[in-house]
C-alpha cells in the first residue's frame, strides 16, 4: 500500500513536467517554422552576398538575422521582415507563407517579378504589406482580402494588371491603400468606399476607367483621394466637395468634363485641390475662395474661361495657384498679387490682360516661381520684382512687356529667366552683366526681344551651371565670342536668326554636354570647326541659311547622336564625308543649296532612321544608290538639280512611306517605274527635266495631275489619260490667272501705287514665289529676278503650274505667261513715272484673256 502511494505521488509530480516539455516542443517547432521558411526564401532569390550572409543554415538565432524582426517574448516568432532596397531579384517564394506570425512584409525598391503569390493570404496576422517599386506583374490576388488585419497595402510602381479587387471592403481595419503606378484597368469598385477605417487611397497613374464611386466620396473616414493620370471621365461628383474629411483632392490628368461642382459650407478642410490636366469648362466658382484651408489650388489644362473671380484673392495661406492653359480673359483681380504666402503663381496660356502691379515684389514677398507666358500683360517689367529675394523662376516670355529690361542680378536665387518675345529694350548690355551674379542660374531665355549690336565677351562668365541660353530672333551682330566656350555645362545654345558674322569659334568645341545648337539665319562664314565633333551629345544641329565654306569635317561623324542634322544654304564644297553614315538616329538630314560634288555614298543604308533628306541644289552625281531603300521610315525625299544619272532604283519600291519625291532637273535615264504608281503614300512626285523615256504609268499617284510632274522629258509618250490631265491642267491655269486678270478689269485700279501692286501680283503668279521671299535677303527682289531671264529664259522661273505638260508649253508661255511678265514688269518699275497708265494695262489685259480663253476652247474640243 505504501509503495502505491509513494508511485501516485510520483505521478502528480510528473504531470507539470510532462506538460512543460510538450509546450518547449511546440515552441522549437514553430520557431523552426519560421527559420525554415526564412532559408526558403532566401534559397529561391538572388541578391548582393551581404545582404544573405547573416541567413546561415548553421545559424539558428535568426532573429538576429539582416531584415528580421521577431517578437520579444518567447517565441520569438518572425514579425517583420524588412528588406526594402536590397538589390534583390527574383520571384516571390510563396514559402513565406509559413511565417505565419508576420505582421509587416517591406519588399519594396528590388527587382522582384512574376505573380504575387496567392499564398499571401495565408499571413493572418499582416497589418503592412510593402511590394512597391520591383517589376511584378498579373493581378492582385483576391486573397489579399483574407487578411483580416490589413491597415496598410502599398503595391505601387509595378506592373500589375486587371482591376481592383472589389474583395478588399471586407478589410475592416485598411486605412492606406496605394496602388498607383500600375497597368490596372476596370472601374473604381464602389465598395471600397463602404470602409469605415480608410483615409488613403491613392490608384494614381493607371488605365481606370468610368466614374468615381459616390461612395468614395461621400466616406466618413477618407482625408487623401488621389486618382491622377487615368482614364477616369463624366462629371466630376456633386458630392466631392460635401465631405468634411477629405484633404487632399487630386484628380488631374483624367478626362473629367462639366463644371466645377459648387463648394459647400461643409467642405472648409481641403488643403490641396488639384483637378487639372481635365476638360472642365464653364467658369471658376466664386465659391472656391470658400476653402480656407487651401495650401495648393491646381485648375490648369481645362477650358474654363471668364475672369479670375475676386473671391481667389481671399486666400490666406494659399502657396501655390495654378491656373496655366485655359481660357481666362480679363484683368487679374489685385487682390490676387496681394497673398503674401503665395509661392507658385502660374496663370500661363491665357488671354489675361492689364499691367503688373508695380509693387508686386512687396506685395508677394514669399514668391518661388511666377510664370505669366502668352497672355496679354503689358506696360514695364515691375523694377519691385528685384527685391522678391526667393524668385528663381521667372517666365514672362510671349506677352506684351515694354520698356527697359531690369537688371535682375540682385536676384541670387533665380535659376530660370525668360523674357522673349515681347516689346522690350536693351539701351545697353548691363542687363546681362547684371546676371553674372546669379550664381544658380541654369535657363535664361532673351529670344525676341530685339537686341542689337555685338554679344559681350563677358557672356561667358554667366553662371557655370548654365544649361540653356536662348538668343534667337534678335538683330545681334558681330562674331560670336570665343568665351562662349566657357559655358561648358550647356545642353542647349540657341543664336539662330540674327545677324552674327565671323567664324564658328572653335571653342565651340568645348561645350561637351551641349544637345542643341541652333546658328541657322546668320551671316556665318568660314569653315565648320574640326571641333563641331567633340559635340558627342549633340541631337539637333542647324547651320542653315549662312555663309559656311569648305569641306563638311570629318570629324562630324562623332556627334552620333544627332536626329535633326541641317547644313542646307551654305556655300559647302567636296564630297559628303563617309563619318556622315556613322550617324545613325538622324531623322532630318538637309545638305541641299552647297556647292557639294561626288556620289552618295553607298552606305547611306544605315541611315535607318532617316524620315527627311534633302541634298537638292548641289553638284552631286553619279547612280542613286539603291541601298537607300534600306532608309524605310523615308517621307521626303529632295534630290533635285543635280547630276545624277541612271534610273530610279526597283528598290525604291520598299518606300512604302513615301511622300513626296523630287528628283527633277538631273540625267536620270529609263522607264518611270510602274510600282511608282503602287506607293499608295505618294503625294508629290517631280520627275521634270531628265531623260526618262517610254510611257507614263497610270493609277496611283499619276492619277492626279497636279501631284505629278514629268515635264521636259523629251522621250517620253502619252498614256490614255494624257488628254484628261492636260485639260485639267489647263483648267488649274486658268483657275489660277484669269482671276488675277479679271482683277485687273473689275477693280477700280487708279493710282500708281495701286498699279505696283498689281505688277508684284501678275510677277508672284508666274513665278510662285512670294516678294517676301527669304532668297531675296541679299538685296534682291521679284522685279529684278523677272528682269534677268525676260523674255528669252522666262521658262526658267515660271512656276510649273503654269506649264504643267510640255505639248502646250510653247503655247501658254508664247501667248500668256510672256506678255502678263510684260506687264508685270511694267507695273512694278522703281519709279512711279516709269509705270503705265491702268487703261493702257486693262487694253493689254484683255488682249491676253481672249488669247488664252481661245487656248482652252482649242484644247477641250
């Protein structure tokens, strides 16, 4: 008996031992869960080697491994795992799943890719979850939804496609959810707005399409609502501004249209409104100044038009203002330049009028950036403005500014300046000397503005980190200054369309960052610069319309980079450099009007990028190459006046995207090409003055005659359709000048004055070309340019219109073009006296019309 007891004692004693060991093995299993889980995860990735090297098999305190958090009492189970920007790639195990303790998964800023495991839904416990940033792509998992703790789910930057899932309402405690970046389609699930814990939603930057929910909206809980850059469209939600929760509103770039729905007494806690980028009409509330709260107001890109209501000057803590590209008209309320916390003021792109106030530098004391471009503002640039000491960016270009330019270099912290295009003066440089202060200026833009005489040497000590200097379209003279070269941070340098004489300063060379280099319109001489070719970077060049001499450098072929290449009005001599092919990304390539010899080179296939090129007006010659099929994306093709011989290439049948193609006035020789007539894009075709033979292809682009021209190709036969396009283009001739003759006959012409006109007239229509004609810059006029070739060479300035097909050539030239340049001539003499009286021209006129009126009834018997 006693034995029994003593062994029953013995059993009670044992019992809590029992049951702590059983315990001790529950716990070692599940922390070995998670330990197991963690290798698994890290067996399936790829990463730097530090970023693993503490995750050792041999290790079994992972709580103390790189990214794990663990819980601080026994079991120290895995809780968070944080390993954000990490370098890590891959595709997510789903074995992480086993962690079923996490509550905080950051993955985010990696190289993460594929699905996002289904098998998430498993982690019971996640309140954060942090996938944003990697490459994932599919749809969000539905079983997302089964985790029932969720306040924050961050998915953004990534590839995701298909819709939201409308399972996520049953996460009660969501508050944050951002899906923005994304490829996410469908509509806004209307039960996400039934959420009572959700204040941030942010789907921006997606496909989404059709209305916002009213629920979304009309949430007790939401403060941030930012669905910006989607497809989302109808009217904007009545309710979007009955809310007293919602903070922060931005819904640009969609294609909301209607108005601005009314602003309610309820809806005073908006601070940033942003609903630009949309196709919002009618006018701006006046009940917008309601929002007292409002740091930011952005209503840019719609079509709101009328004035700026006074009730926007009512703000007192507004810091940014963007009204930019609508259609406001009227004069800005003053009290608008009166918010002294306003920071951003842009109401660019409107037809706003008035003066600046003059005391707009005081009254805006806190102003970063005003931008006021193409409007209507006029009278002087605000000297004030000098003293709004935070300005950095000033852009007033396209208005209607007068006076002095001020010299803005008390301004140290302005970065960008642009002024051009408007009314302004410059009695002297001091302006830009002025702006050597401005140690942080990057852009300054002076296009426009009428500046004269020669560009100041001390350009070159603007600030070093001078990015774009812009000044075209001004009367500047003189060379350009070597110190140019000294702005070696320069992407993009404009002096076109002045008047700048000299050398390209070699230095030039030295601006290695530079992108744009615009010299076109001057009065450059000289040769390029072996130099031009440390431009590595350069994209767009344009020497056009100068006086450069010389060879084309071969060192041109290092700027590879170039899209738009133009050297064309020149004087350039010798061959195109075989460097030239090495630029591959060019689009436009202009060598036409040089003094250009040899062949094109038989490379010229590499140019596969090539949409424009024009070498028309040279002295090239040889075969065209039929390697210049290979340039598929050519349009426009202009290789007229030269010498090039052979015939057209069969190859040119693969320029299934050409439009216009010109290569009149050389020696090519053989039949027209039939597939000509296939190029179903073919606009304008000018074969004139070779020596093709045979018969002219009919359909396609030969089908209509003033698209086609074939005249002085002595060889060549009529097709059947010859007789139809010469009547039409007797009728096109006759479209063009007998209104100008019965011009002459109808109107009340008396003066001399009146007289002139009418010669410039009758001269433009014979030749096409406008007096105001940019080749008659050098001194030249219309008058003069007749005069030299009359009577005898007449057809060589006579406008192909006229003389569309050479069977009835002779006819029109001998009995209307010849005699109307007579008349032409006469009317438009220097010297009034010299004119004839308009009885005499009306006589001669009507003369004229009855001969070519004859023409026309010979030829449509």
């Amino acid at each position: 008996m006693a034995s029994l007891i003593v062994f029953s004692l013995g059993l009670v004693w044992l019992i809590p031992f029992t049951n702590i060991c059983s315990l001790a093995i529950t716990i070692s299993n599940e922390t070995e869960s998670d330990r197991q889980a963690l290798l698994c995860f890290k067996a399936q990735l790829s990463s730097p080697a530090e970023v693993f090297s503490s995750w050792s098999k041999a290790s079994l305190d992972f709580c103390n491994w790189n990214g794990v958090t663990c819980s601080t009492q026994p079991p120290h189970r895995v809780m968070e795992l944080n390993l954000a920007s990490q370098g890590i790639a891959g595709s997510i195990p789903p074995c992480i799943a086993s962690l079923t303790s996490l509550t905080k998964l950051q993955l985010s800023n990696n190289s993460f890719h594929g699905d996002i495991p289904s098998e998430l839904g498993l982690l019971s416990q996640l309140s954060n979850l942090n996938l944003s940033t990697n490459s994932l792509e599919g749809r969000i998992p539905s079983s997302l939804s089964r985790c029932r703790h969720l306040e924050e789910i961050n998915l953004s930057n990534n590839k995701l496609q298909g819709g939201i899932p409308s399972a996520f309402d049953n996460l009660p405690e969501l508050q944050t959810l951002v899906l923005s970046e994304n490829r996410l389609s469908g509509t806004i699930p209307p039960s996400l707005g039934s959420s009572l814990s959700l204040k941030y939603v942010d789907l921006g930057r997606n496909a989404l399409t059709g209305e916002i929910p009213e629920t979304l909206v009309n949430s007790s809980s939401l403060e941030v609502l930012r669905l910006m850059s989607n497809s989302l469209g109808r009217k904007l939600p009545n309710a979007l501004f009955n809310s007293t929760t919602l903070i922060t509103i931005c819904l640009q770039k969609n294609s909301f249209i209607g108005y601005i729905p009314p602003i309610t007494a309820t809806s005073p806690q908006v601070k940033h409104l942003d609903l630009g980028g949309n196709q919002l009409s009618g006018t701006i509330p006046s009940s917008i100044g309601d929002l007292s709260s409002l740091l930011t107001l952005r209503l840019q890109e719609n079509n709101l038009a009328g004035s700026i209501p006074e009730t926007l000057g009512n703000f007192q803590t507004l810091e940014v203002l963007s009204l930019r590209q609508n259609n406001l008209s009227g004069i800005v309320p003053p009290s608008l330049f009166e918010i002294f916390s306003l920071k951003v003021l842009d109401m660019a792109n409107n037809s706003l009028t008035g003066r600046l106030p003059s005391d707009i530098g005081y009254t805006l004391p806190s102003i970063e950036g005003l931008s006021l471009y193409s409007n209507k503002f006029e009278g002087p640039i605000p000297d004030s403005l000098l003293n709004a000491y935070n300005l950095s960016i000033l852009y007033l270009t396209d208005n209607h500014f007068t006076g002095l330019i001020p010299s803005f270099g008390s301004l140290p912290n302005l970065e960008e300046l642009d002024v051009s295009y408007n009314m302004l003066e410059a009695v002297d440089w001091d302006f830009i000397s002025s702006l050597l202060n401005c140690s942080r200026l990057t852009r300054l833009l002076l296009a426009g503005i009428n500046l004269q005489g020669n560009l100041p040497k001390y350009v070159g000590n603007l600030s070093s980190t001078m990015k774009e200097l812009y000044l075209n379209d001004n009367n500047i003279s003189g060379p350009i200054p070597q110190e140019i070269g000294n702005l070696r941070n320069l992407k993009e340098l404009h002096m076109d369309n002045n008047s700048f004489t000299g050398n390209i300063p070699p230095t030039i060379g030295n601006l290695i960052n530079l992108e744009h280099l615009a010299l076109e319109r001057n009065k450059l001489s000289g040769q390029i610069p072996d130099t031009i070719g440390n431009l590595v970077q350069l994209s767009y060049l344009t020497l056009d319309w100068n006086n450069l001499s010389g060879r084309i450098p071969e060192t041109i072929g290092n700027c590879n980079r170039l899209e738009t290449f133009n050297l064309a009005h020149n004087s350039l001599n010798g061959s195109m450099p075989e460097t030239i092919l090495k630029i591959t990304p060019a689009r436009e390539f202009d060598l036409s009007h040089n003094h250009l010899s040899g062949g094109i080179p038989e490379e010229v296939g590499k140019l596969i990028n090539l949409n424009k090129l024009s070498i028309s007006n040279n002295m090239l010659s040889g075969n065209i190459p039929s390697t210049l099929s290979k340039c598929v994306h050519l349009q426009y093709i202009e290789m007229q006046n030269n010498f090039f011989e052979g015939s057209i290439p069969q190859s040119f049948e693969q320029l299934k995207g050409i439009k216009e193609l010109d290569l009149s006035r050389n020696n090519l020789s053989g039949k027209i090409p039939v597939f000509l007539a296939s190029l179903n894009s073919l606009e304008h075709l000018n074969l004139s003055f070779n020596n093709f033979d045979g018969e002219i292809p009919s359909g396609g682009v030969f089908a209509n005659s003033s698209a086609v021209s074939v005249e002085g190709n002595n060889h060549l036969c009529a097709s059947m359709g010859d007789r139809k396009r010469k009547h039409k283009t007797l009728v096109l001739v006759a479209k063009i000048a007998i209104p100008i003759l019965e011009y002459g006959m109808n109107e009340k012409i008396s003066t001399k004055g009146d007289v002139y006109s009418f010669g410039v007239l009758l001269l433009e229509m014979i030749t096409g070309r406008s007096p105001r004609d940019e080749k008659f810059s050098d001194g030249t006029n219309l008058h003069n340019l007749v005069a030299r070739v009359f009577p005898t060479s007449i057809h060589d300035i006579v406008d192909p219109a006229m003389l569309r097909d050479e069977i009835d050539a002779g006819e029109v030239l001998q009995n209307c073009t010849v005699p109307l340049a007579k008349i032409g001539l006469a009317c438009s003499m220097a010297s009034p006296k010299e004119r004839p009286e308009m009885g005499q021209v009306y006589t001669e006129i009507l003369t004229i019309k009855h001969t070519f009126s004859s023409i026309l009834d010979d030829e449509t018997k």
